[in-house]
C-alpha cells in the first residue's frame, strides 16, 4: 500500500506495519470470467474468506448496455459463485444504489419488480452482436433513465437468489460524498458529485451550475456508508435472517439536505480556502433551469473558454476549457433526470439496525446515525477536503493561494469595468449618439447578466 494515500495516514500513524501483517491484494476483474482470479488465489480466498464486501460497479451513465452488464449484473453473478465456493462463507454485503428505483418518488427498502430477468439480459448480451444488443437496449430498459440504474437494479434479485444458500444482504446508498468523520472530516477521493463542480468553481472556470436549490438532494458521507456496511454484515451474519434484508443508506427522510440551505455560504467557503492552482476569480451561481444555465453557459463559460484556451495555445500550452464545458454541456441530457428531480429514500431500517449496537459500538459506528449530521459544518470541513485530498493542495498554501484570490478578484472587477465600458461605447457607436446620451445600456446589461 502506498503510504502516500491520504486514506490511511491515520492507520498508519496509529498502527504501523498493520497492512504488511493484515491485509493481501488480489488481482481480480468482475468483467471477466472466473474474475480474472488465478487457481492459487481462487484457492486462498475460498478457504480463508468469510465476509464478502461486493463494491464493484461502472458508475458511467455514458455506458453502453452491454458493458454494464458484463460488470454489474455478471460480475455479481460471478461474486455469488465466488461465494459459493467458500468454506466459511458468513455473509455476502451488496452495495447496490438508492437509485435503482428512481422511478419512484417515494422508495421502501424491499425489492420492486423490474419488468425483465437477469436470464433474459444476460442470454441477450452473450447470443447477439454489441451493435445488435444495444439497439434493443431502450426497449429493454424500459423506462429506467440509464444502463446503470437498469443493470443495478437486476443484479438485486441475484443477490436475493443467494440468500437461499449463505445469508445476504443489500445495502443502498444515494450519492456518496466526502468523509463526515472518518478517516478524517472532508477527506474524499471523488470527482463524482459535489466535489467536481466545486473544484471547477474553487478554479474559476465553472460560474454557473443548473441545479434546484428547493429539491432535496440525498448526500450520504461514505464514512456512514462503511459503517452501516460493517454493521449489516455483522447483523445479518449473527441472525441470519429468512428474508435478505435491505438498508437504504439515505438522507432524505432523516436530515434532508436542500442547497438552498448553504447557497449564501457556498462562495464565503471558495474564498475561505481558495486554490493555489485557481485560473480566474471564483463564483459559483444556481439557476434553476436547464435553458437559463445554457444560455449563461454562452457568456460565462464559452467566451471566457476561448479566450483563454487562445491564450493558453499562444504560449505553448495545452488548451483544455472549450473541451471541458463541451463535455459538461453534452452530458446534462443525460443528467437533467437526476438535476431536477427529488426521492425521498425511506430508511427506517438503518434507524433500527443502529439501535442495535451496544453503546460501545454506536461510538465506533457512530456515523451511521446521520441524525446528528450538521449539513453547514459538514460542508465547512468537505471544501477544505477538496482542496486538499482532491486538488494536493496543503494547509501551509492557504497563505499564498489568499493573497492569488485577493489579485484575481481586482483583475476581475477591472475586466468587468473594462466589459461594461467597451459595450457602452460600440453601444453609442452604433446609435450615433454620445455616450451620456447611451448611458442606459450599461444598467440593462447589469440586469441581463444578473439573470444570467
């Protein structure tokens, strides 16, 4: 293990050596047959192995049909086999996806029918051409908004197979963001959700965001996820319960979280613990439609992108912001579903399994009880997470990276000045008039662009 992964400082600080004597790697791939596992390590694992943790998933909404099969319906067929295989097998953890009924607003922890069989995908996959395969693939889908969500949601019922042989369990988180607690508050190792878009504003490069800051958004800090894994694990193990349970690992219904509830701090927190590494002053603005933030996206993204990425070729570097806002503007039709739309995860379940615990554990697993979760404190420590464990910026580069947001924010006002100057006077050119006389162009443009 590298020693350089922020993850385990603290493991390694407190126990040394614990790696070395504890843990084995293991070459694997659930895309493959078999796993991709050798015959010496197919024999370790089945004869030493007694809780499996199935985490393994392609996260990519662009996927086709074919590849999300192969991962995370086949490869969690391929982990049952695995199990199956194992002389001590207590318990199967499946991490699965609040999200595989997305379809529904309102969502139990149980089962929901799909409309199609692991059998039927999976013989469709192997008998017909990708091409072929793919081509069906809305119709198979049904009405699910991506690959992802589809092939998730059929793996489930895999995994409730499997519960006839060897206890199983499924736990369901929503979007999972930095560490509330643990290893450290704010440590993340994520681009996925807020973490990416919060680097690009702490970058100066994205200004505008189309989210709904009234809709809950379900946030769960991957510490409460590994928790409330560990818990489930020793709870279905020690009651091995007849029927698999089900834990969503949510938010929504506990301590729901609007970002209209930090939207005045978020740029406090960007200029609290701005980037060495920033390109143009920071600011970060919601807007609550997809047609305003493509329209804004002309003015504040795309102009500013060609600009600079003209620049940057002129002095020999390698132009990368009209390729970064091209792929952001192509990716929200396939987003837009999750944008703007709101689930309230019931997770009454998680709330009984946690007052399971004696006291001594609920202090070690604490994170689960997300009920004492502080939603501004939480984001105070994930920005600063950002900055470090994201970007590699430490906290002795705060001093220099204040002083570059203090710089950035005059050249900002002075472009802005410059702007507003330059269209006032094409502004007269073009009307014939004086400037005086074209003065009320400047406050419609302030206007315009503050709907922006």
């Amino acid at each position: 293990m590298k020693r350089s992964l922020y993850v385990f400082e603290r493991l390694h600080k407190e126990y040394p050596g614990v790696f070395e004597k504890r843990v084995t790697a293991i070459y694997g791939d659930v895309g493959v047959e078999g796993l991709g596992l050798s015959e010496h390590d197919l024999s370790l694992m089945s004869q030493n192995v007694s809780v499996v943790f199935h985490c393994a998933a392609t996260l990519d909404f662009e996927s086709g049909l074919k590849i999300t099969t192969d991962i995370n319906l086949l490869g969690t067929r391929r982990v049952v086999e695995l199990c199956k295989r194992m002389q001590r097998i207590q318990v199967l953890v499946h991490v699965s996806s609040a999200f595989v009924n997305c379809l529904k607003q309102h969502v139990e922890e149980k089962l929901y029918p799909i409309g199609q069989t692991a059998e039927k995908v999976i013989a469709l996959s192997q008998s017909l051409s990708e091409s072929a395969f793919e081509e069906i693939a809305p119709t198979l889908m049904g009405e699910h908004p991506n690959t992802y969500t589809f092939t998730k949601a059929l793996a489930e019922y895999e995994v409730d197979a499997a519960h006839e042989l060897f206890p199983c369990v499924i736990v369901r988180p929503s979007m999972i963001t930095g560490a509330w607690k643990e290893p450290k508050p704010g440590w993340i190792a994520s681009m996925n959700g807020p973490s990416g878009f919060l680097t690009g504003a702490a970058k100066g490069v994205l200004r505008r965001l189309p989210l709904d800051k009234n809709l809950v958004t379900d946030y769960i800090p991957v510490d409460a996820v590994v928790s409330e894994m560990i818990v489930a694990a020793w709870h279905t193990a020690t009651t091995r319960p007849k029927k698999m349970p089900i834990y969503h690992c949510t938010s929504s219904t506990q301590t729901p979280f609007r970002w209209k509830r930090i939207e005045s701090r978020v740029d406090y927190y960007l200029h609290l613990y701005p980037l060495k590494s920033a390109v143009w002053y920071p600011y970060l603005k919601f807007l609550p439609t997809l047609f305003l933030f493509q329209l804004s996206s002309i003015f504040f993204h795309f102009l500013p992108g060609y600009i600079l990425d003209t620049l940057t070729r002129v002095v020999g570097g390698r132009p990368i912001l009209i390729k970064l806002h091209t792929r952001v503007n192509s990716s929200l039709g396939r987003l837009k579903f999750f944008i703007f739309n709101e689930w309230f995860f019931d997770n009454q379940r998680t709330v009984d399994l946690f007052k399971e615990l004696s006291p001594a554990d609920e202090k070690i697993f604490g994170e689960m009880n997300i009920e004492r979760l502080n939603w501004e404190s939480y984001f105070d420590n994930f920005v600063r997470g950002v900055r470090r464990y994201n970007n590699k910026e430490e906290l002795d580069t705060l001093p220099a990276a204040r002083r570059k947001d203090r710089r950035l924010y005059v050249y900002h006002l002075l472009l802005q000045a410059s702007f507003y100057l330059l269209f006032w006077w094409l502004t007269a050119v073009v009307l014939g008039t004086s400037m005086i006389s074209a003065v009320w162009v400047v406050p419609c443009l302030f206007l315009i662009f503050s709907l922006l």
